[in-house]
C-alpha cells in the first residue's frame, strides 16, 4: 500500500510540472501563481501511513529461559516457569503414546531443587555413565504422578540456568 500511495504522488508531481511548464511557455506569471497553488496541495496530502509490523510471535518458556541465561549467566529459572516446561513435555510424551495416551491421568506432584552434582538415578534413570548431570547447572526434578497406575510417576529434570530439558523418565510397576 505504501508503494502505490508513493506512486500516486509521484505522479500528481509530474502532472503538476507538466501543467507549469506549459502554463510558463504562455504566461510566466500565472506559471509562477499555479506552482505555488499546487505545491500548498501536494503539502496538504497526507503522508503515505506507515506500514504495520507483525507483532512477534510468542516465545516459549525454553525460549525465553535461553534467553534470559545467555543475558545473565546467573539467571535462576523460575519454579512455574521449569513447571510449564515440564508440563509441555508431559504433553509431548502423552502424544507420542510413551508414558500414557492421555494427559488427564497427570497431576502435579513435586519440584525439587536439585544440585550439580545429583545424577539423576533417583528418577530411574540407573546408575551408569548416563545418569550424571553434565550440564554443569544444577536442576529442578519435576514430579507428575500418574493416577491411572497408582504408584507411577513421569519426571522432567530441568536445567535451572538456561531450562533445557535434560531428562525425561518414568518410573511404575
């Protein structure tokens, strides 16, 4: 839109210098009266609006924890904010048919704060090379009980710095 209102000027400008030329060959004062007259119009002519942005599209929580920790290294992911990532894994898995086929069956157990150097054993992951956090950022273990399989729990253990999803696992009979 911007383009043709840019265009339209253009071409009333070329009109009017067109006009003025041909009116100076006849009558120089008139010429001189009607360029005025014309430029006091092409003034009164709006200004072509400016073009609307797209508004940004939402970033989601990980995205944002990224962002926060690549600002300020000591940035401390939010509690609700490693809950909701931990959900929308949840959600994830649920879709894939891995833990259940139905999100509903999920409750909200526990979060935990837990250090560096907790591997992530107690959330049945093992005790191999692989159960040791090599994120160097300590975690919160999210818990979501499954009540479908009384005894049964989903656990997301979430970077606490930059909320990157380190482990996902699940523990039941």
């Amino acid at each position: 839109m911007k383009h043709v209102v840019t265009a339209a000027l253009a071409v009333l400008l070329l009109a009017a210098l067109l006009s003025a030329c041909s009116t100076a060959e006849n009558d120089p004062a008139q010429a001189q009266t009607q360029t005025q007259t014309q430029a006091q119009t092409s003034a009164q002519i709006p200004a072509p609006a400016q073009e609307q942005t797209q508004p940004a599209p939402e970033q989601s929580v990980q995205e944002r924890a990224a962002a926060a920790y690549a600002a300020d290294p000591d940035h401390v992911l939010p509690e609700e904010d490693a809950k909701e990532i931990a959900y929308t894994a949840l959600e994830q898995e649920c879709k894939n048919k891995t833990f259940s086929d139905d999100i509903n069956h999920f409750t909200f157990d526990s979060i935990k704060h837990c250090d560096i150097r907790e591997t992530y054993g107690a959330f049945n992951r093992g005790n191999d090379i692989s159960a040791y956090n090599t994120s160097s950022h300590p975690y919160y273990a999210v818990r979501y009980n499954d009540s479908s399989f009384p005894g049964n729990y989903a656990y997301f253990c979430i970077d606490l710095r930059n909320g990157d999803l380190l482990y996902t696992g699940y523990m039941g009979d």
